[in-house]
C-alpha cells in the first residue's frame, strides 16, 4: 500500500514515541512498566492521526497494496499471539500487552509504507534525521543516567542508584545498547552524516563507555562489544586483505581459536563477577526447557511464564534431594526467564517461537549492504535488531517497552527499504478507506479500553496510598467500584485480597485471592492465603499453601515459620520443634527486623520444647 509521511515529519513523530524512556508517574501503582505503556499510547496518537489523514487525501482512484514476506511474518505472529492471549483463559480480554503490540504493528507498517515510497533522496533525509533523533534520545537517557550517579538526580531505585526511568540498571544498560547501532552508524559511514551528528554520535558513545561498568549488566557488556564486533565486520567485509584472510585456513583457525579462548576468559570473568546470579539464571533454564517439553506446540498460555515457572519450581523443591543443591540459594520468584527465546516457547510454543524466527529471517534475509542511502538505512536497522538478540540471549529486552518500539521501528524500516513485494494488488480508492476506517475502528476500541484503564490504575493508586488510615468498609467499597474494569490487573486483584484479609475478612480474601490464582502464582499469595485458611480453622489447606510458599522460595523462613504455627495448632509439638530447629539452622539469606524476631522466637521454642 503506497502512502507515506514525510521522511522529517516521520523521523521526529517516530523519535517522540523514545521519550517513553525517560517516563516514569508516580501517579501509577506501577511507575515504571504501567506508565510507559498508556504513554506510549498517547506518543504514538499524532502519528497515526498524521498518516491516516494523508491516507484518507488520496487522489488517485486505485491504491496499490504491497506486501513482502516480512510483512507477512509479522502480521501472523501478531494474530497468533492474540488468538493465544483469547484462549488462555485467566486473562482478561484485551491483555494491555495485546493492545500495545497491535499499535506497535500499525507503528511497523506505518514506517514501511511511508520508507517504501520515499525516493533515493527522501531515504538520506530520513536516515539523517530518524538517527539525529535516536542519538539526542541515547544522550538524554545517558545523560539522565550520569546525573544519578553523581547524586544530581534521584536514585533509580531504593536499590540502585543509576538506572534511568526503568527502575533498575539492567534494563536501562539494555535500552542504551540497543539504540547505540544509530551512533554507530555514524561512526562507520560517517561520510552520509553531519559533523554535527557524527560529534553527537562520539559523546553517545562516549558516555555509554563510562555509564555501563556502574550498571553492573553483563548483559548490556556483552551486547555493546558484539554490536561494535558487527559494525567492524561489515565495514571490512569488502576489503581486500579480508577476503584474503578467509582464504587462507590457517589464518581463519587461529582467529577463531583466538576468538574463542578470548570469549572464554570474558565468560569467567562476567561468571564469577555475579555467580549466584549466573547460577540462578542457568536454574531459571533448566526449569524452561521441562516447561517447554511438557507443553511444546502452543506453550502454557500467554504472559503465563511466571506462573507456570512458580509451579515447577515448586515441584522441583518438593524433592528433599534437590533442597540441598546449590539451586536452592538462589531460587526467586522469577518474572522473567531471561532469554526470550525460551520464555516464547514456554508461553506460546514452538509454534510461537518458530513464526519470531521466521521474523528474525526475513530481517537479515538477503542482506548485501553497501554505504548508498537506503543501506546505510538497513545496517543501521539490522544492527538494533542484532542488539536485541544478543541481549535477549541473556535478558528480557522484549518485555521493556522503549527497546520493543525499536524493535518494530527497525523492521518496519528493513521491510521498507529492503524487500521487493512478493504480491502487489490493486484496490480501490473506497476500498482503502473503507480498510482505513476498519483501522481507526480498532484504534477506538483499544484506546476505549486503555482510557477506562488509566482512570481506574490512578484511582487505585490514590485509595492505595492512604488504605491504611482508610476505614474498611470504605477501602473495600473503592475495591469493588474499581473491580469491574481493574480485575484485568492481577496486582490489583492480589492487593483487594490481602487488604481483606489483613482486615480479617478472610472468607472473602481467599476467593479474591483464588481468582487471582491463575495469573499470579507467587509465594507471598501463598502465604497469604495459608494465612486466611489457618483463621478460618482450614489447617491442611493452610499447610498446602505454607508448603507451596516454602517450596517456590526455599531460602525464606516465613512460610516455614507458619507451618510451625500449623503444627502446633494440629497436636503435632514434634514436628513443631523440629522444623523450628530447621529454621534456626537456615538462618535468615537477608537480614530483617521480621526475620530475626521470628529466629528469637523459634530459638525460645526449641529452648522450652527440651526442657
């Protein structure tokens, strides 16, 4: 379908949607994740009102529809991903991840219909402007990271210092890297740039190069080297001396031989800089890969990683063999199964993660770059995209909003710059309005629900922030009026339940508890619920989910703490004093206030229970 925005207009439209990296409301129960999600929806607005005029304004009386096979790819993998997210039944229709990739696909074919009809010229206007935008984003969040650091600006975090709006380093090193590949585009082709913006791009990097030994990520250390390793490769490719070097075998063995003991010794050392971490992620795999062998086609549902995983972590702790392995020290409640690839397959199956690879295909599919215009346009896409995989191999790059626009920012522009049509039609001009006015109908729809949304997520905030001080019948009354529309928020679900509770209204605390059950499996909702089963006399159910809790997380005290409770409710003072021995001997993995009361108070057990 030919029809564009204008390669400026395009360029500063599409570089206004980055500023949801700098956002963070506190004005939302969620600052960070939530914020950037009904921001984007509002960044993106004047674009799409912006090319659906253009497209409505057509003159001519027929429209021709272009389609290639990464557009192809896309639009499936999206519809898969929705119709997974209709049948997994706990969600609640839409799913706000849904709604943000489908604005995101219209994002993607927005920029590849505008790129493809842009003419040689259009394309070295577009390049210079979309990177100058890019690199003043990098430099902004850069420079925002540097003022943290230096006590100029809040901390990230409670826990961290520096970390941008993401909260936590780790995302924030990730989002710096996979927008680098615009400096570094200036820095090889520099010649397509402006000394203006070849002198923006060094400071990017430059500031990238002092901010990410602070954030601590490996990840982010490991995506800028091959990202910077890429950008070399290309630019030698077609020398000479090169195409010598790969022709001599004993030459390529001792690079590839020095290649890898030199990648050897960075993985040692990035082991060893943060073992526990290391080890968690490798035990986080090892549970993955059983998830996704025991439900392979179509995965265990949509956004149901960290349920699922809750689950067979459990179950995997419920071997006394395995309490003793070093697995045991570093097992979490874990959102994320840091490699994309393996948390797409276990929520959507490998027919999930096939339809992102044959994505991941068609982007590199075919690629000769050269430094003409439109190349410069493709390598400076196809080298996000190779720092989001690289990334993704050791993260969750596609869980942070800011890095997923990139993502289909740079496929849109691959698509529209690399591709030939594999099928062209012809349509009329009212056929195309009337497919325009089926788009803004869905844009109504989901914008209808978003702004529902928004409104309650900022009530919810308000009532939450002063509950404690809130007579009960009134917190409880605000929990209903909002349930309608915020039952699709398990963290709101999950907050209704334990205020509840804390109240002493347990019967209805475990049904709002249990309904959030399926969407929200952690140990903390176990606690809670053992709690409420063990006030209503309930005792087995309640040493379930203290079991359950314990299992999940086997170095937290608390849950066994309770089973203690349990026992000695149930006439078992052997048990009792056993487990309360246990305690004692675990010990407390970070020290609290909580956890030592609870150690004082075991160690007086144990004392009276021998005497």
């Amino acid at each position: 379908m030919k029809g564009k925005v204008q390669p400026f207009l395009l360029s500063i439209l599409v570089s206004l949607l980055l500023l949801v990296s700098l956002v963070k409301d506190t004005s939302f129960s969620d600052p960070v994740y939530v914020s950037k999600q009904f921001y984007f929806l509002f960044l993106i607005l004047p674009l799409l009102i912006v090319y659906i005029r253009n497209q409505f304004k057509v003159s001519l009386r027929t429209v021709l529809y272009g389609t290639n096979y990464l557009d192809l790819a896309v639009l499936v993998f999206f519809i898969y991903s929705f119709f997974r997210s209709l049948f997994t039944p706990e969600l609640i229709f839409p799913h706000p991840d849904v709604i943000v990739q489908f604005f995101l696909v219209v994002l993607y074919l927005i920029v590849k219909t505008s790129i493809n009809a842009f003419t040689e010229k259009e394309h070295g206007k577009f390049i210079g402007s979309l990177t100058l935008g890019l690199l003043l984003i990098l430099l902004i969040n850069s420079l925002y990271g540097l003022f943290q650091l230096t006590g100029l600006a809040e901390p990230a975090h409670e826990l961290f210092k520096i970390g941008g709006s993401f909260g936590n380093p780790g995302p924030f090193a990730i989002f710096l890297i996979t927008i680098v590949p615009a400096a570094f585009s200036v820095l090889f082709f520099s010649n397509q740039f402006s000394k203006k913006t070849y002198r923006l791009a060094v400071s990017g990097i430059s500031l990238i190069v002092l901010l990410l030994p602070f954030t601590m990520s490996r990840t982010a250390w490991i995506g800028f080297i091959l990202v910077l390793g890429y950008f070399f490769w290309l630019k030698i490719r077609l020398r000479a001396w090169y195409r010598k070097f790969i022709q001599n075998k004993f030459m390529v063995f001792s690079g590839i031989a020095v290649t890898v003991v030199v990648l050897f010794v960075i993985a040692v050392f990035l082991w060893e800089l943060k073992e526990n971490s290391a080890s968690g992620r490798l035990f986080i795999w090892q549970i993955t890969a059983q998830m996704v062998s025991d439900a392979p086609l179509f995965g265990h549902g949509y956004d149901s990683f960290a349920h699922s995983l809750n689950d067979y972590q459990a179950a995997f702790f419920q071997n006394p063999d395995n309490l003793n392995s070093a697995a045991a020290q570093t097992a979490d409640n874990a959102t994320f199964a840091f490699n994309e690839f393996f948390q797409v397959a276990a929520e959507t199956g490998l027919l999930g993660l096939v339809l992102l690879g044959v994505i991941i295909f068609f982007a590199f599919y075919k690629s000769h770059p050269d430094q003409t215009e439109n190349k410069v346009l493709r390598v400076f896409a196809q080298g996000i995209i190779v720092a989001i995989l690289v990334c993704s191999l050791f993260s969750y790059p596609l869980y942070v909003l800011p890095i997923k626009i990139l993502f289909y920012l740079a496929l849109g522009v691959i698509s529209g710059v690399k591709l030939h049509s594999i099928k062209e039609i012809s349509v009329k001009r009212t056929i195309h309005r009337m497919n325009l006015t089926i788009l803004i109908a869905f844009c109504a729809l989901f914008y209808a629900f978003s702004l529902q949304r928004l409104s309650a997520e900022k009530e919810w905030h308000k009532f939450e922030q002063s509950a404690r001080n809130m007579p009960p019948e009134i917190l409880y009354k605000k929990y209903n009026e909002l349930m309608p529309v915020m039952s699709y928020n398990k963290y709101f679900m999950f907050n209704f339940g334990t205020e509840l509770i804390v109240a002493g209204n347990y019967e209805k605390g475990i049904r709002v508890l249990n309904e959030t059950l399926p969407r929200l499996n952690d140990s903390n909702i176990y606690i809670y619920l053992g709690k409420a089963y063990f006030e209503t006399g309930q005792y087995q159910k309640a040493e379930n989910c203290f079991e359950h809790a314990y299992n999940i997380v086997p170095t937290k005290i608390f849950p066994l703490y309770n089973l203690v409770k349990v026992y000695q409710k149930t006439n078992r003072p052997q048990k009792a004093l056993n487990l309360a021995g246990t305690i004692i001997e675990m010990g407390e993995k970070v020290k609290t206030d909580i956890g030592n009361g609870i150690l004082l108070e075991m160690r007086k057990y144990v004392e009276e229970g021998n005497n």
